[in-house]
C-alpha cells in the first residue's frame, strides 16, 4: 500500500486485507505500526487502512487515470516475494481492460513487472502521481510475463472517498 495523505490513511487491496486480525504496517524508515481497516470493498479490490503518525508524513498525490496513454512509461512500486521495496517500469498497453473478474472491469494493463507481493503499491505516471493500484496478473507460472493491472485511480480516489467517509463503497441500485 501507500500513504495517501498526512494524517495515516494508506491505501492497498481489499484481497491484503481481507480476513486480517491484526495489520501491521512497515514504514519506508522501517518503522512497525499498527493499522486498522477504516473500510474494504472486495468489488473494486480497493481497502483503506489508517495508522496514528509519530511524525509528519509525506504522502503522494492522486494522478488522472483518464490522461493515460497507450505506449506511455509508468513506474511499479511493490515489495515482491517479500523482498523489500522494488520498483519496475514498463508501458501501458491497454486501458479500461476487461478480464472478466467481476462486473467492475476496468483495468490499466502495464507491462511493468508486477508479481505476488506488488498487491496494493501504487503505479505512477512520470509526473509521480498514483495512476493505479497494483492489483493482480494474469500469469501460468506465478510469476510477471508483462500482463499487470492496476485499478484506475480515477476509480481509487472515488472508492477511497465513501471508505473514508461511510467505512463502505455505497453503490446506487434499482428495485
């Protein structure tokens, strides 16, 4: 996940998070903090986690998704296989991409390395502004063969504002 603003809410994947007791965040400085979830939604695969800083924090800023382009360079950010940090780059190969996991589909394809582990990191633009959440691939082995997703951001800052605010992505319905 990442720091989203300077009052401790990170953002990462509802799948993270899911059936968690207990949620303990590591810190760029490597500083352990407790977390808990303010809110999930399993539909969009987004979760927000908020933690009580000691010191003031630096938080990245939300990019448009919807002024991506095809061929333009992005940057994943992710701690694969438990390893650490990693970053990887790559392209966007596709936007708005439907894989048929569930009815909100609407994916940024990158080939940026991303393997288990990257759930949740952020993508960004050159600009260094989030774009996407990290979120899963498509892959026979396990590992990155250059067919990542990530959750738009346009799609993220929205989620992440009913999290924040009702603890729940409240969707309109008819009936």
């Amino acid at each position: 996940g990442w720091i989203f603003d300077d009052q401790g809410h990170i953002v990462t994947n509802h799948h993270v998070v899911e059936n968690a007791n207990e949620i303990e965040v590591v810190l760029l400085d490597n500083r352990n903090v407790k977390a808990t979830v303010v809110g999930s939604d399993q539909g969009t695969d987004i979760a927000v986690l908020k933690f009580k800083p000691v010191k003031p924090l630096v938080a990245v800023k939300f990019g448009d998704s919807d002024k991506l382009r095809l061929g333009e360079w992005v940057i994943a950010i992710g701690n694969p296989f438990s390893l650490g940090g990693s970053v990887t780059a790559g392209i966007v190969s596709a936007r708005n991409r439907d894989i048929s996991q569930g009815p909100y589909d609407s994916y940024i394809q990158t080939d940026a390395s991303i393997n288990r582990g990257n759930s949740g990191g952020p993508l960004f633009n050159l600009e260094g502004e989030v774009v996407g959440v990290n979120t899963l691939i498509i892959s026979p082995t396990g590992g990155s063969i250059g067919l990542g997703f990530a959750v738009p951001s346009k799609t993220v800052s929205r989620v992440v504002d009913q999290l924040q605010q009702f603890g729940e992505l409240r969707r309109g319905w008819l009936g």
